[in-house]
C-alpha cells in the first residue's frame, strides 16, 4: 500500500506531502487545478521515463519519494538479486536534474530506471495516461485465471500440482532419453577409448592417500640414504686408524691401571678414561642405520611417477583417479547394455507423458469451468458500468507441455453487439476501458500481488447511475487494497474513505498546486460544488450530504 508521497519542484508543486491509507481515496479539484500532475509525479516515482519539462520554472531539479508499507512477494525477489532488504518497507526515490539526468534509489540504494520500473509495476497499477496494467499483457492471463480458480474450484491447487509435479517427472525422464540417445550415438568412437582407460585405471588401482603416502615414503627412504653416508662417515671419525677410539680409551686406562702404590695417584683420570670409553661405545653403536625400509626406492617411485601420470592425462587430482575409473566404468556398462536401458527409459517417458497428459486434461477442464464463471461474473458487473452491450470470454489454445499444463490462455472482449471478440487491449479504449478494467479487477480482487490501484478520471463521459456504479465498484475494491482516484463525479468522490482537495493559488507572480485532507462541511462543500458548479446551493449540499455514504 502507497502510505506517503513527497514532491519537489514538479510542475505547478513547489513542496507537498501527502499521506494515504488503505480503502479509497479519491482527489477531486477544478479543472487546471492540477490533478494530473500528482499522477505524473507518482508515475516518475515509480519508473516512468522522465521529462525535464515536470521540472518547475525556475529549479535546478525535481524529486519524488514514494514510501510503501509492504513489499509483494514479486518484488522481495527482484530486490533480492540486487541485495535490498525491505523487511521494514519500500522508499522509491527519483530525482530529475535540468540537464536530464535522471537518478533513482530504493530504500536508498542506488538502482537503475528498470529495476525501479519493475518494482513499481508490481506495486501500482495505473488506469490512466501512464497506464501499466498488467491485464493488458496475454501472459499474465493464465495465471490470473489459475488465481482465481484456486479460489472458486475446489481442489484446485491440488491439480496444479498434480500437473506440476506429473511434467517434473516425464521432463526428467525425457532429459535422460535425450542424454542416453547422445551418448550412444557417440559410443561406436568412445567405446575403444572407454575399454583402454578402464583397464588401464583398474591395473593401476589408485587408492584415495595413496599419492601423498608415497611421496612422503619416497622422501624419508632418500633422506635415510643420506643419513647412512653421514654415519659412515661420523664412525669413520670414531676409527681413524682402524682402531676404534673406545678401544683405545680402555687400553690407556688397563696401562695406568698397573701404577704400584698403596693408593693410585691416578685413579680419578682412570675412572674418567673408563667412563668416557663407555660413552664413546654407545655413540658408536647408536650411528648404526636403523628403519630403512627394505623396499626398492626406483619401485617407490615408479609408481608414483605413474599415479600422477594418470592424473595428468584425466587431468583430476590424484585423490580423484578411483572416482573417474567408476564413470567411465558405467559408461561403459550403459553402452554395454544400451538397449535394454533405452527401452526401459523410454517406457518411462511413455509412462510418465502419459500421467501427464491425464493431469493437463483435468487441469484444462477445471479452467474452462473457471472461465466460465469468470465470464458470469464479469458480465454480472458490466451493464451498471455502461457496457451491458459488452461481452467476454476466455480464449484456449495449445501451447507446449510445461509445468503449468497445455494451456495458452488469453482474455478476449467485444464492447458492441455483433462486433468480433478481441484480445483485451485491443477491443476497448478509453472511458470503456478503464471501466472494463475496474469491473475486471473487482472480480478478480485478490488474485494478484496488486495492492494499490490508480484510477485517473475513469468516470469521463458517465453520470448519474453509471457513475454511483463505478463509485460502489472502487469501494469494493478498495476493502482488500487500496484505490486512489482522480475523479470529477460527486457519485464517486461519495464512496471516499479519505477524500483530498487539489487547489492552484497565486502569490507573488507565481503559480503554486497543493493538497489537502478534507474532512466534514469541508467536504460536504467540495462534493457540492462538483454537483452546482462555482455557486453551491442548499440543494446541492443537500445532494452532496446525501451521496456521502460514509
């Protein structure tokens, strides 16, 4: 719902702030009073193409803010692919600059005029100069006529979903017919290249871990051969001449072991020579090469050198050879076993084609009853509106398979007796049309994400009945939504919730547009004037008291 409109320096508009709520609101004023241009102004607010001469006499530039209290679901998502969260609400901004630059922000985050457009076509629907109703587009006819038979033909959706999931099943299963077709048309060539890198793989039989347990195998093992030259080499250091040193330690201290006396004065030096003897015989033996494996490095190696070879060549990681050995594998086996594979999906194609049309037929069925009643009820509301010589239908086609059934489906109108029936946009204009449109979303209130409704004049050329007929038909639709209406009829502006008055003043040479609220006798007389003119009467403030259904 639109809650706010903030302009600046728009045509006549030098600043206004408007605030409106859900149910109808309807603005009424003299003609040249202005009303047109706060439909301009919401409409550049909402992505319509910008025009420098909105810009007032005298300005550098223009702004206009919308502020929206919820966000449908369609455009969460459109603003999701640009990263806008509008969890609290919408604020489009659009700011038009002398030189024609134009700019535009959402919850002031920068955005392009087509983002901002798309977004405020999923906001507002416009009945007017700037029309952008969607009716008016074939491809939203289908699913409106499929909202509103969710809603008017029991287990609807069910069928929906039976038409859904059926098709996910058939495409699913066609997709694979189409993928083992292509394969086997190239298996004659893949074949021999399939055998020879199976084989191949399966002779190598590469485990996961096996590469790096290799290779640090490999290093230890050359590291290990290293360190049994610097052993050799630290005993050869131990025995220079032959003789190891910790023989000729405990020689030396036999020899001064022989000293005579009652107490040896070498005794200490004797038991260092001992000890240290000692020691030098467990260095030695501890430079002794231990742990090497008994395995072959060339072995070691070859076969690594040949697991990375087979990585290079599927170029995968080693850790990945097990698991390309497995597709080829059933590549190898579907090929192998080609016909019976094809049969049994294309029985599943049949089979599931098959639940699929049987869904799509009950799914077509159950639209034409909606159409059907659609058609009543349009009818039901045209004569009050002037277009009782109107008449309307749902048109079906045949369109693809899809998970939406079979159905092309386009809302056809014929606004004279004996004339053809054609597509919506092309069978009606003007007053008849935006009639036509309000009578068509009454009926189908609800059966869109479209919470504000725009109506600009739309009682051009009624009165009387007709235009008490419009005015009951927008406050019907305004129960669920919200309509804002620019209008001339005192029978519409009757049905107001909130009801604002555009006037145009003049103060020093210059020309100024506002806007405001009007509540009780202000209103009694705004509607009064309507229905007399300049001059208001006590029999048109009597009327206008009397058109006042709120």
């Amino acid at each position: 719902m639109l809650v706010g409109l903030h302009i600046s320096n728009i045509v006549l508009i030098e600043k206004l702030n408007l605030e409106f709520g859900m149910g109808l609101n309807v603005l009424t004023g003299e003609t040249g009073a202005g009303k047109s241009i706060l439909l301009d102004a919401l409409s550049l607010a909402l992505g319509a193409r910008s025009d420098v001469g909105l810009i007032r006499h005298g300005c550098d530039g223009a702004s206009v803010v919308a502020e929206f209290d919820v966000a449908p679901a369609a455009v969460v998502d459109t603003l999701g692919e640009c990263d806008i969260e509008c969890t609290d609400g919408l604020i489009l901004r659009r700011t038009l600059s002398a030189d024609g630059k134009s700019r535009a922000w959402i919850n002031d985050v920068p955005v392009s005029i087509k983002t901002l457009k798309a977004v405020g076509d999923s906001l507002v629907e416009i009945h007017g100069q700037f029309a952008n109703h969607t009716l008016l587009d074939a491809a939203t006819h289908r699913p409106t006529l499929d909202m509103f038979a969710s809603k008017n033909i029991p287990d609807y959706n069910d069928l929906l979903a039976s038409v859904h999931t059926t098709y996910s099943q058939y495409h699913a299963a066609q997709r694979r017919l189409t993928e083992l077709q292509e394969m086997l048309a190239r298996s004659a060539s893949e074949r021999d290249f399939l055998e020879h890198n199976v084989a191949e793989l399966r002779a190598l039989s590469v485990r996961v871990g096996e590469e790096e347990e290799l290779s640090t195998k490999r290093a230890a093992m050359m590291n290990a051969e290293k360190n049994a030259a610097i052993l050799a080499e630290a005993q050869q250091a131990l025995s220079p001449r032959g003789n190891s040193l910790d023989a000729q330690l405990f020689a030396v201290a036999h020899i001064l072991q022989r000293i005579r006396g009652d107490e040896n004065p070498y005794q200490e030096q004797i038991d260092k020579l001992y000890d240290v003897a000692e020691t030098v015989a467990q260095v030695a033996q501890s430079l002794e090469p231990v742990g090497m494996d008994a395995e072959n490095v060339d072995t070691i190696e070859e076969r690594l050198f040949a697991i990375r070879a087979a990585a290079r060549k599927h170029r995968v990681m080693a850790d990945e050879l097990p698991n390309v050995l497995d597709k080829m594998a059933q590549q190898l086996n579907t090929i192998d076993n080609s016909d019976a594979e094809l049969k049994k999906t294309s029985a599943a194609v049949q089979e599931f084609r098959k639940a699929f049309d049987v869904a799509a037929s009950k799914l077509t069925d159950a639209r034409h009853v909606a159409a059907e009643k659609l058609r009543q009820r349009l009818l039901a509301e045209l004569p009050d509106l002037k277009l009782g010589s109107a008449d309307f239908v749902v048109d079906f086609g045949v369109t693809a398979p899809s998970a939406l059934g079979t159905d092309d489906v386009v809302f056809m109108i014929k606004t004279n007796t004996g004339a053809p029936f054609a597509p919506l946009h092309r069978a009606a204009s003007g007053g008849e049309l935006a009639r036509l449109m309000l009578a068509m979303r009454v009926v189908l209130a609800g059966a869109d994400d479209a919470h504000t409704f725009v109506f600009d004049e739309i009682d051009t050329g009624i009165s009387g009945a007709t235009a008490a007929a419009v005015g009951n038909r927008l406050s019907r639709l305004a129960v669920d939504s919200q309509a804002l209406v620019i209008t001339h009829s005192a029978q519409v502006a009757g049905f107001a919730d909130r009801h604002f008055k555009i006037a145009k003043s003049v103060a020093n040479d210059k020309t100024t547009t506002s806007v405001h609220e009007i509540l009780a006798v202000e209103r009694v007389n705004e509607i009064a004037r309507i229905i007399s003119g300049a001059e208001i009467t006590p029999e048109s403030v009597a009327t206008a008291k009397t058109l006042i259904k709120k």
